[in-house]
C-alpha cells in the first residue's frame, strides 16, 4: 500500500479543519465533527481523546490547540502550519462579518432574544460533546475507578476548581488507579 505524500497529508488537513470550522465554528461542538473527521483517517480513537485532553489542559484556544495537536500527529511542523490555516480562516472571516453586522443592530430587542434562545443549544451541543467523548473513551468498560474519576472531575467543576486543575488532578488519578491496567 503506498504511504500518502506529505503534501497530500497537509492538504488533507487544511481542508479538514476548513470543513469542521465551517460546518461547526464552535470550539466545543467542533470536537464531535473533528472526532468523525480524523479518527481512523490519520489518527486512532485513543490519539484523539489524548489531543482533546492535552487541549484543555493547557492555556489557550482549545480548537486551536486541537488543531496543532492533530496536525503536528498527521503531518509534522507543516502539518501544523496547514490544520492551523484551516482552523483560522472560517472563525477569522466570519467573526468580520457577524461584528460588522452585530454593530449595526446591537440594541434591538430580536438580537437580544435571539442570543438568549442560543444559549440552551450550546448547552445541549457541549453536554452532547462530553458525552460522545466520556462513551468512546470509556468503550471497553465502566468500573468503579472510571466512574470515581468522573464523580471526583465534576465534583471539582461544581466547586469551581479550573478544568486544566481538574483534568491534571484527573490524569494524575488516572496513573494511580490505572497504572497497572493492560491496554492491549
């Protein structure tokens, strides 16, 4: 079988990213589209669970983390460079166009009642995205030390610990309950 070009690999992830950051211009309800996206096509379920984990951990844009992680695993530097492009340009150009628009009607009462109707949906699509990620990360088996972790993460979350706190706290639980676990 013959290995892809590396050019082909970085077009590949420019129009990726370009298609989940068009279809899906929000952070979080990208990740389920990207998961359809890049999951057996350039990178594994588990590499994927680790680059949306490392994502949240660290400061920062998690889409655009996301994208450097994903592109940096199928293409290198340049695959960076090109997941990045892709993942710039559609927020970037549309974000021009909706504040200009924006600007012009911002003290109507329709704009108002539009973002309050919003708001549920986002909630529904950020659960959504949780739950995808919880279920796929979790396929082979829930056991007790899955579901502490779990209990303990959103325990912390409800007490308003940062989530990069809770997600090293929860890795760092995760190396001692699991340490021993074979992946094979």
């Amino acid at each position: 079988m013959n290995q892809p070009s590396k050019f082909s690999v970085w077009n590949k992830l420019l129009w990726m990213f370009l298609k989940v950051n068009i279809l899906s211009p929000s952070g979080p309800a990208s990740v389920g589209l990207l998961y359809k996206e890049a999951v057996g096509k350039i990178m594994t379920e588990a590499r994927f669970v680790e680059a949306v984990g490392f994502s949240n951990v660290l400061p920062g844009s998690e889409a655009l983390k996301l994208a450097m992680f994903v592109g940096f695993a199928a293409g290198g530097v340049p695959g960076v460079f090109a997941a990045l492009m892709g993942a710039i340009l559609p927020p970037t150009v549309l974000m021009f166009i909706v504040a200009t628009i924006l600007q012009s009607y911002q003290d109507e009462t329709w704009l108002k009642s539009l973002v309050l109707g919003m708001s549920p949906a986002v909630t529904a699509l950020i659960v959504m995205v949780a739950w995808e990620l919880f279920r796929t990360s979790t396929r082979r088996k829930v056991d007790r030390r899955t579901l502490l972790i779990a209990a303990l993460s959103a325990s912390a979350l409800l007490l308003k610990i940062s989530s990069p706190l809770v997600l090293l706290g929860a890795g760092i639980l995760g190396v001692i309950l699991f340490g021993r676990r074979s992946y094979q």
